[in-house]
C-alpha cells in the first residue's frame, strides 16, 4: 500500500499516460488549472489543454465540440460549478447527444470545507443519476481511480466520475482490477453491512475495524460504479445481512443511500436500512471535515455508534450485550 494521493494528481497523471500512448486527449478547463493540478499535463503538451475561462456553459459545449470532431474531450473543473452552473449543457450536448465527453467533477462533497454550500457538491451523484445515456462512476482511493480513468478514457460515450479534494490513501494492492458495475466488497461481515461510496469508504474500513475490538462483525461494501451497477450482485450481498447503513458524503436522496434502498425494496428485503448522509432538505455545515462528518453522522465514529445501536436487538436475544 502506497501513501495518501490526491485523485486529481492521480487524474492529471493518467491524462498524461493516455496522451503518451496515443489517445487524441484534450482536457478543458474553465480557469480551473489550479483546482485540476494539471500544470504537469500543459508542460509536457503545450498547446493541447483548453481553457475557457470562467464559463461552465462553454466548457461543456466546447468538449462536447471536440468530441464530435474526434477527440477524447475531459472537462476538468469543480463538482459544484460543473454540474450546477452547465446542468444544460451536460444533459444536451453530453448525455442527449451521446458525445464522447469524460466529466471529471473535482472537489467532490463538502472538499471545500468552509466555503460552504456555494461550493459544496452534494447532489451531483442525485443529478446524474436523472440525467440518461452516462455512466457514473465515484472512485475511493488512487488505484481505483486510475483503474477508472483509463476504463473511462477508452470508452465510447459520455462519463460522470466523482473526484475527492483530498488525498486519499490505498484501499487496494497490486492484484485489484476495477470492473464496471461490479460491487466491491473490502470486508466481509456477519451482523451489519455498511456501503459506502468514495471518500466515506475510508469511514466505513475504519468503522468496521473498531466495531470488530466490540465484537460486532460488519461488512464493507465499496460502490465504485453507480451505472452501470450490479444490482442483483449488491442484492445477493445484502442478502446476509440483518441491518445495513448506508454513507456518503451526499445527500441521502438519490446517492448510494437511495441506490440501496432501491435495490432492497425491489428485492423484497425487509432489511432495516439506515442512510447516513446529508439530511433531506438540508446543507453541510461550513467547516473542515472532521467537523463536518461528525456532525452529520458520516464519519467512523458515528458509524459506530450507529451501528451498535443497530446490532444491540440481536446481541441482546444471544444473551450477550454492548
């Protein structure tokens, strides 16, 4: 296991391989060269990156340009802009005109902390899970996302993938291969399963560690592709559980908390479910991401909490305690 990396150096890398090994790569960005880390990339290929300025609406529709003219078009921009200020243009001239435009939504989440909800992205997995013809995909350490990237890169059509802006370590050794749609289960379990996608993923491993010093086994289960997903192989899986939380840093309607239930209510599973994200109707808090993620019950702790309180029914009827 290697250390902690950030997912847009590991973006900026991969770009930069692709173009090595002769993929017609164009990345565009609006003003947001700093945000993309790509300074590696417009160095080793000066002339090829595009920068708009700050003008979402003609990102989107120049990549989608570039696309249609042959070229592999990457946007490389803030989640919440991308998704918020071009909303259009992603469903138009992306999704609705199946052009072959890699979407990187970077700064995922509540990345940017303290500035709030301006800048906060915690509906973009909801708003694509709406929009048709795009696969959607939110990677929770470096190798699975480089692993992504060039599944992304070659391609043909439209991809949503969901970059957190911070470094991330390892969850993955050398023998992972990431396949589309598939459930990655990083633990296995016996009295509770949490799911998790991205960067709460590294709550739910830490989560299940020190439920295991309190004698609860709990299952990990990574969602790194939300379409295409596995429904029927997330299904099996939840099958052996009694109760499962859900987790992400996004709001609980139309993420993977919604993508679980989905999964449970159409199976016929009367798995009690419990969803841990941003609350219905509400905004994170403004602050750093301890301070968030305790406060809406999204980082390990809380999951913990959560989660004795779930098993604490059963551990009672086998005569034991928590």
């Amino acid at each position: 296991m290697s250390n902690a990396q950030h997912l847009a150096t590991v973006m900026v890398d991969a770009l930069i391989a692709a173009v090595k090994r002769g993929l017609d790569v164009v990345p565009v960005v609006a003003d947001s060269t700093s945000t993309a880390k790509i300074s590696p990339f417009i160095k080793a290929f000066p002339g090829r990156l595009v920068n708009v300025g700050i003008a979402e609406q003609t990102m989107v529709g120049t990549a989608a340009g570039l696309a249609i003219g042959g070229k592999i078009a990457v946007t490389c921009n803030a989640a919440p802009f991308l998704i918020s200020r071009a909303n259009e243009q992603v469903k138009v001239d992306v999704c609705y005109n199946n052009t072959n435009v890699k979407l990187f939504g970077l700064n995922a989440g509540t990345s940017y902390g303290p500035l709030a909800s301006t800048h906060h992205s915690i509906d973009d997995i909801a708003i694509m899970r709406g929009f048709g013809n795009i696969q959607i995909f939110a990677p929770s350490s470096p190798e699975e996302c480089l692993q992504i990237i060039d599944y992304a890169l070659d391609y043909k059509g439209p991809v949503y993938i969901r970059l957190d802006g911070k470094a991330l370590p390892q969850l993955h050794d050398e023998h992972y291969r990431f396949i589309p749609g598939a459930i990655d289960v990083l633990r296995e379990g016996t009295d509770i399963a949490l799911v998790a996608m991205g960067s709460t993923v590294h709550e739910a491993v830490d989560a299940a560690a020190e439920l295991e010093q309190q004698g609860v086994s709990a299952g990990v289960i990574s969602i790194p592709s939300i379409r295409p997903c596995d429904t029927q192989q997330l299904l099996q899986i939840l099958k052996n559980y009694p109760s499962v939380i859900s987790v992400e840093e996004h709001n609980i309607n139309g993420g993977v908390g919604s993508l679980v239930a989905e999964v449970l209510a159409e199976g016929g599973c009367g798995i009690p479910l419990l969803r841990l994200g941003i609350g219905d109707g509400e905004y994170a808090i403004a602050g750093d991401r301890a301070s968030t993620r305790a406060r809406h019950s999204i980082d390990a702790a809380s999951l913990v909490q959560h989660a004795l309180r779930l098993c604490k029914p059963a551990t009672s009827r086998d005569g034991g305690g928590i």
